[in-house]
C-alpha cells in the first residue's frame, strides 16, 4: 500500500492538512476515524466484500468535487457549472467500457444495491417475475429478499445449487425458467465460490425470452484481468460494485448493451438503464466518488492488477485447502474465486465464532450455507475472503498460515490461551504486511 518513491512526502503533507482541520474542528469524530484506521492497520481483514483502497482513489474522494450538484449525464446536466466533471465522469465511462468490454457504462449508481434497483426498474415491472440465485446458495438479498426491496416489489423465484456437489445445476435452472417464465434471470455470486457459466444461462434465457443480467460485484476485478468467465457478449446488463476485488471506492457501477434484443422497437437498452438511474432512483450524483471510481480503473489497466488477481486467486485456494486439512467443511469443497463458505455448525455458534476471531484481528462475516436451517443472522457458516490480506502482500505461505490460525480459534473457541497466542501471531503478520505507512494522522 506504500506510494511510489518520492510521492510519500507529499501524501503525508496532504493527509495531514486534512486531518488537523479535522481535529481542530471536530476531536469527536476525529478520535473515532483515528481509531478505525488503527483498527484496519492492526488486524487481519477477511471479509470478502472488504479491501483497501489506495491512497489515490482515497485522495480523489477528500476533495471539494463533493460540492457539486451535476444531475444528469455528461453533456446533459440540469446544473451549470459541470465543465470538468463532465470531462472526469466521461474519463470514468470509457475505461469501464474498455475493461469489462462493455457497449455502454453508467457511473452513477451510489451503492451495488441501487445498481440493481436501477435495472430492475428499467426492465421489470412491479410484480413482473425475475429468476434470481437462492440466498441460502450464494444469492445476495437485493436478489429477492422478502426484507429487501426487490422481494416485496417484484414477484421473484429462485434457483440453487445440486445438494451434493453444491454447485450450479443448470438443469435445475432451466426446469425453473421453463415454469416460471421470468422476464429477467440474475447469474450472480455473493457467497458461491465457483465459476459462473454465462454462456449456459443465455441459453436458458433465449429459450425463455428473458433478459440476463450478471451481479458481478465481487468477482469484477477477476473478470477484467481474465480469471474469470466474461460476462459479455452473453448478458444484457451487469452489475458490479467497485469496492471488492476492484480495489476502489464504495460504489456501484452498470454496464450494458445499447440495443434492447428483446424489444427492438423501444427505446434502447442504454437509454432504459440511464433512465434508471437518473431520474429512476438517484438525484445528484456522488462526484468525488465517480472521480475515485474512474482512479481505480485506471489503476486496473495496470499489469501489476492482474498479477495481483491471480495471487487473490491463490491465496484463496491455498485458504480452503488448508481449512479441509484442519478437518473443517469447505461449502463445495474449495473454490475458484476469492471466496469460500465454511460450515461451523459442528464447532459452535457463527456469531460466537466471527465474534471471536474479531477479537483477536481476524475480521470476518457469518454466512448461510445451501440448505441452512438456521436463522440468517445466526447462521451455520462464515464465509471467508482473500483479496485484502492479498493486498497488504500475504502470499501462499501467510495465507495458509491465517487459514491455520483460523482454524486453530474455531476448533478451540473456549480457549483464552489459544486465543491469546493467536493475537500474537496475527500482530507479527500485520507488522510484516503494514497499510498506509505514508498516511499521518
């Protein structure tokens, strides 16, 4: 996470401007964001939705393009005054289209959660029906949730996954389709940590005249950097946040198609998904946030990137062989991505469980698993992550050692002793790996 040679003088400066005007106006909050950062500095993050941001695309969110109201697209705004922006978001649009392949990109939407709302609102009627993945297999809740917006507006069914292998049966998905007769099958992946087949769904949607749309938020930056399947020629509309293994700001991003195959004669696909958008679910746009979005792109056009996905990659299978060494059930038993699912229902309580691994810095979030009979917030699994232990530089041999120390706090969750040596164990590895050393607060 260090900077190049001879920038960290300069970041240190600008942090530092940043952080006393801050610590003279508010010491409350200042306190509280100090120690925060202390708290990633210091601990293990292996939660697979999280990742450290770099100090540029940090840098483009603490600025004053947070001022401006720029409603609209590029071009076409409802305020003056958007000379510049129009230029960086425009920036933004083309390396997105150029990374994921894309005919069209849409910067705009705040959150991975309203990108979806987006397109659900541009393609789906209210009651209309969506073919979505199973949460309890790997769905996410904007995928059909009863609690969540999209099950109480839209009429959702679901597929899952083969109760032995616990992978995709796409004979499972096409009966459903075939009954169910969506207007819009969803691919996607929260929890499921095998590779999706996008070639396969198309063929189901063609046969069922439906939309497909891909919820790539987080396997984006393996599929720019060719580790993953590509979502494109095959979907319609994707989806995908910019924060997970795209190493950028928190926020969402669409891609699409510019003609609508299925209804030709309306307006284009395009112009539905920016309508969605804008004035669909959002007002003003998030513009030092767009900034940092089109910061992070760039930094995916590096080599370096890919490079650093393939480590992602091994690190993460490295991790779910070790845990099926330490006699833990691995969902699917391994993985292909970033990702795994473990089942601790045998070792004790999820929450117990993720509770005590934060206290000792190893963060990570319980998880259902296919078929859970437990509650969501307390379910039987925990779901494990590689891409910000990967970023801090843990390679194969430290990624086998966390899923060891992992695995040593599960099967002995009553053990202060262990416990403690393992906090000490996480502390060498952190001083070893450290973030944001040219940060100063």
């Amino acid at each position: 996470m260090a900077g190049r040679k001879g920038d960290g003088q300069e970041k240190r400066k600008a942090s530092l401007v940043f952080m006393k005007n801050l610590k003279k106006t508010d010491p409350q909050i200042y306190n509280l964001i100090k120690k925060e950062i202390e708290r990633q500095k210091d601990g293990l993050v292996l939660i697979a939705s999280e990742n450290y941001a770099s100090p540029a695309v940090l840098s483009a969110m603490a600025t004053p393009l947070s001022n401006k109201y720029s409603e609209g697209y590029p071009g076409k705004r409802y305020y003056s005054g958007n000379k510049f922006i129009d230029k960086i978001e425009s920036i933004g649009i083309e390396r997105a289209k150029r990374l994921f392949k894309a005919e069209h990109a849409n910067l705009q939407p705040h959150s991975g959660a309203q990108a979806n709302a987006a397109v659900y609102l541009a393609l789906v009627g209210s009651g209309e029906k969506i073919l979505g993945f199973d949460l309890s297999c790997g769905g996410h809740l904007t995928h059909g949730s009863k609690v969540n917006f999209s099950g109480k507006i839209y009429n959702f069914s679901y597929y899952g996954v083969n109760r032995k292998t616990e992978l995709i049966d796409f004979k499972e998905v096409r009966r459903a389709a075939l009954k169910f007769r969506p207007k819009l099958i969803l691919a996607s992946t929260t929890s499921y940590s095998r590779k999706l087949d996008f070639k396969k769904f198309r063929e189901i949607a063609d046969e069922v005249k439906a939309y497909l749309m891909a919820d790539i938020a987080h396997i984006a930056g393996l599929v720019i950097a060719g580790l993953h399947p590509q979502p494109f020629p095959y979907c319609d509309v994707v989806t995908t946040t910019t924060h997970k293994t795209l190493r950028g700001p928190r926020g969402g991003l669409i891609l699409s198609k510019i003609k609508d195959r299925l209804n030709p004669k309306e307006k284009t696909l395009a112009q539905k998904i920016d309508s969605g958008v804008f004035p669909g679910i959002q007002g003003g746009p998030l513009e030092h946030v767009i900034a940092a979005k089109a910061v992070c792109l760039k930094e995916a056009m590096n080599p370096s990137f890919k490079k650093y996905q393939k480590q992602v990659i091994l690190n993460g299978k490295i991790m779910a062989d070790e845990f099926l060494k330490q006699g833990l059930k691995v969902i699917s038993n391994g993985t292909d991505n970033h990702l795994m699912v473990i089942d601790v229902s045998s070792f004790g309580d999820s929450k117990i469980i993720q509770d005590e691994l934060g206290k000792v810095g190893l963060y990570i979030n319980r998880n259902a698993i296919p078929f859970d009979t437990r509650p969501p917030y307390n379910p039987s699994g925990v779901r494990i992550g590689s891409p910000a232990i990967t970023t801090r530089g843990l390679k194969e041999k430290e990624a086998r050692q966390v899923a060891r120390l992992m695995s040593e706090l599960i099967k002995n969750i009553n053990s202060q002793k262990i416990k403690k040596q393992i906090k000490s164990e996480v502390r060498k590895i952190v001083k070893r790996f450290p973030i944001y050393e040219d940060f100063q607060w």
